[in-house]
C-alpha cells in the first residue's frame, strides 16, 4: 500500500514524537525548578539574612 521508504518513515516517527514529547516535558519541570530556586534566592533568602528592602 505505501510505498517502503513512506513505511520507514511513518516508522520512524512514531519514536520522534515520544522523544520531543518527553524533551518538552522535561523542559516544563525544569522551568518549574528553576522558578522556585529564582524565587528562593531573590526573595526568601535575602529576607531570612536580614539585607531585604
């Protein structure tokens, strides 16, 4: 029905999606890490040390 180089092809996109799916979701939680570490340095542990404004 297809021909063998659009076989491979459809074959071989199935893995690239569940990479690029996983590379976003790895993406999304170290964006969510990197949030809560930017908000610990510039507003907790300036507050917890006494030099806040």
């Amino acid at each position: 029905m297809f021909h063998p180089r659009a076989r491979t092809m459809l074959l071989l996109s199935l893995p690239a999606l569940i990479i690029g799916v996983a590379s976003s979701l790895v993406l999304i939680a170290a964006m969510k890490v990197a949030s809560v570490f930017q908000q610990f340095l510039w507003q907790r542990l300036p507050a917890s040390i006494g030099i806040g404004l």
